[in-house]
C-alpha cells in the first residue's frame, strides 16, 4: 500500500504521457493549448520564391471542380495540406477555421484546404462534426516539392503574382494578427 501512495502521482503521470502519444484527440488538444499560450506561432518572414510554374497544380473539390493554380493569378492562395488523423492537423483547424472565417466573402483570397487521404467522406464528417466551413480538396496532379515535400501540415500561401511567399511545416496558430495582418499586404500588394 506504501508503494503505490509513493508512487501514484508517477503512475498518473506515466499514463498522461501514454494518453498523450498513443490518442490522437489528446494529442491535439495538449498542442492546442500549447499554441494558446503563444508557442508555435508562424514565422511570416519567409522569403518570397519562385515556383516554377503553378500551372497544372490541380484540386478537386467533393462536387467535382476543379481549381487549377494557375487560374488564379491575380489572388492571394492560402493552401494547407492536412489529415484527420493528424494531432498537429486537428489541434490547428480552430485557428485556421478562424482565419478561413474572417476572409471567406473576399473574393482576393482563395483558401484550399487539401485532405492528404482525399476522403472526402472522411474530412467532410470531420468537420462538420466540428462545425468548420473550410472548403475540403484533393490532390490531383503533381505538386512539386518546394510547395508540400509531404509533412503534415504544411501551409503555403501565394501572393498575387503566383509567388511562393509563406511556407511552414508543422502545427501554427493562423488566427496570430500577424498571419492576418500578412495576408492582407499581399491582398493590398499589387
């Protein structure tokens, strides 16, 4: 009885850690907090890059269409690519949802959210369980690697002239004033 009153609050936290590593909802909700308490903010300073042609870099949404990049020169392209059974993935949509809800109307800013299953089922059940309106996508054609090399989640954001001009890999707090405050210069760049 002695040994388990010395070693119960080791025990519990043992079984945190196993909670935390093994549940994926767990995980994302440990990293949510996280990012509410200022860790994983995006770096915005990224230098702007030259993909070598959006062209042919194509999404098909659930009811068919598709978005072909290179369509849409003349906006501002947030594209995050991500998964449902990503922790990193789950516990960034609420700040992402945020950002997608504040920009949704404007017509200079174009949000495609890649599910990197392409089960549109899947990650249409998964938000609308969570009440999220993000546009779901999938990949269908070649993405090149400076855009998404495959971790996940990766969000890239294009300014007008087609210019890779953000990209991080990883969990990010998108609703930071500091992305909504980047996406509104490149909307406003000419």
């Amino acid at each position: 009885m002695k040994f388990i009153q010395k070693n119960i609050f080791n025990a519990l936290f043992v079984i945190f850690l196993l909670v935390i590593v093994f549940v994926p909802g767990a995980k994302a909700f440990f990293i949510k907090g996280l990012m509410e308490i200022g860790f994983y903010k995006p770096d915005i300073e990224a230098p702007k890059e030259h993909v070598a042609e959006l062209n042919g870099i194509r999404f098909k949404d659930a009811k068919g269409n598709l978005v072909d990049l290179g369509d849409l020169k003349g906006k501002v392209i947030f594209l995050n690519f991500w998964a449902t059974w990503c922790p990193p993935c789950r516990a960034e949509m609420p700040s992402v949802n945020k950002l997608y809800n504040q920009f949704k109307g404007d017509t200079d800013i174009v949000f495609i959210f890649a599910d990197a299953d392409g089960d549109f089922a899947r990650s249409g059940k998964f938000m609308s369980d969570r009440k999220y309106e993000m546009p779901i996508y999938k990949v269908e054609s070649d993405i090149p690697e400076k855009v998404f090399a495959g971790a996940l989640p990766t969000t890239v954001i294009f300014d007008k002239q087609g210019r890779l001009s953000f990209k991080h890999e990883g969990v990010a707090n998108y609703a930071d004033p500091k992305v909504i405050d980047f996406i509104k210069k490149l909307k406003n760049s000419r």
